[in-house]
C-alpha cells in the first residue's frame, strides 16, 4: 500500500552543515501506528451488563463474526483507547550525556536563528563538534561493553537481545493482564487452560432456570429406544437432485455436474 510522502526541512542541522530534508507519511494509515486499550480505565460493570443484556440474553443463532463485532463496539465503548502513534525507537546507548549534549546544541542553533553573529556561529560550531563527540563515544563504549560481555556461554537469545536495543529495536509487547483470583496468568499453555475452564463454567447447565433444569433432567432419564428398521425420512438415500442441491453452493459444483452426467 502506498502513503502520501511529505518532504520538509528538519528544523535543526543534526550534526550536519545543512538542514536536513524529511521525508514523512501519513501515520494515521501508517501499519504501525496502532491505539491500545487502557485497561485500567476500564469501565468493567457497564461492559459486563451490556455483555449480560446484549449477548447473554440475545440470540443463541448468532454467528461468530457478528459476535466478536458486537464484543469489540461494546468494549470500544466502555474502554477507553490511547491515540494512534508511532513508537520511537529508544536505543541503550543514548544516556543523559547524549540528552545533554543535543539539547545545548538545539539552544546554540537557536541562538544563530535569532542572531547570526560570528561569535553565535562559532559557538554553534564548537557545540555542534562536542555532541559529535559526545554521541561516537557513548555509541562506541556501548559497544565495548557488549562485546566485553559476550563470551562461550552467552545464549544467542541474549546476544541478540542486546544487538536489538543497540539498534533500538522494541520486542513486541505481551499481553499480561490475564488474572485468575489473585494469580496473574502469562505462560500460553496456563492461559489456554483458565479460558477453557471460564468457557466451561460459563457453558454449564448450571446457569439454566429451575424450570428447564427439571425439564431437562425428566426428559434425559427417559430410557431411548434404539431398534429401528432404517426406514425413517433421514435414513433414506440421496436422490440426484438432492445431491446436485447440496452441491450447488461449493466451488466444484459445475465439475461435479459435468462428472456426473457423463458417467
């Protein structure tokens, strides 16, 4: 998918002795600019009664996709959701030096804007080398120090661990908000088997009427009768037509039909 590409000047020199040119899209409809939920926000009584009145009670028909669209617009309603944005890459080597350091020069560019006097400039200049400076060694130290850690029992998942913070890539976020009681739920497997057993205690007859439970255990003691003779409407074969029927909503039904009647 292509993005509208936006090129404007940065508004400092970044080291350089030019303004460098951006070239930007929009994040709106970027992939990786995404919302998350504040679930600690979240309003979990008005969720739970507008689950309990709307899905609970609602129709048993309803089919999978509507159901997860109804879950989703009745959470977007009840939980609130942080604005689309862009995650900054924040690498390890980038301490409060470095802050430091680009933020004087950020001041020294300003105050050349605002008065572009010999002495301004060189002062920027001085500045600028300094934070040059300042940024190689801290990248450089960094470095040595991963390096320097690595030996014959480092894991590679450690290495690459820090390869990616050096190139300030972020692992992506686990969803950890799963609770049972006061244990909190993170392993996958422990995960699966809490929603199995919610699903389970949610499914159970137990949750049914007085009524129905009396009804349902009377019909279920009846003995069932299992002799037949085979002669019932479902127990009859498949005629052409039912068959054709039956077929008529598959992608193979004009080569079945054409198998068919010429066999």
């Amino acid at each position: 998918m292509l993005f509208p590409l936006f090129c404007n000047l940065y508004d400092e020199f970044c080291g350089s002795d030019h303004y460098p040119i951006t070239i930007s899209y929009d994040t709106a409809n970027a992939s990786h600019a995404t919302s998350s939920w504040k679930l600690r926000k979240a309003n979990w009584d008005h969720f739970s009664e507008c689950v309990s009145m709307q899905l609970v009670t609602g129709s048993s028909s309803i089919s999978v996709e509507d159901f997860s669209e109804e879950l989703i617009d009745m959470a977007a309603y009840t939980i609130p959701k942080s604005k689309p944005s862009v995650q900054k890459r924040n690498t390890i080597w980038f301490n409060d030096e470095c802050k430091e350091a680009r933020s004087n020069r950020k001041k020294a560019l300003q105050k050349v804007k605002s008065s572009p006097t010999y002495d301004n400039i060189q002062h920027y200049k001085i500045i600028r080398a300094k934070t040059r400076r300042t940024i190689k060694t801290a990248r450089r130290q960094s470095w040595q120090r991963f390096v320097s850690s690595v030996n014959s029992r480092t894991s590679l998942k450690k290495v690459w661990n820090i390869v990616n913070k050096i190139a300030g890539k972020r692992p992506p976020i686990e969803v950890k908000h799963l609770q049972d009681g006061d244990k909190e739920v993170t392993s996958l497997a422990d995960k699966a088997d809490t929603l199995a057993e919610n699903f389970s205690e949610v499914s159970s007859s137990c949750h049914y009427n007085e009524k129905f439970q009396s009804h349902k255990e009377c019909t279920e003691s009846r003995p069932l009768r299992f002799n037949s003779n085979n002669t019932e409407t479902y127990n009859t074969y498949f005629t052409m037509d039912e068959l054709l029927d039956s077929l008529a909503s598959t992608v193979l039904c004009h080569f079945v039909t054409v198998c068919v009647w010429h066999t």
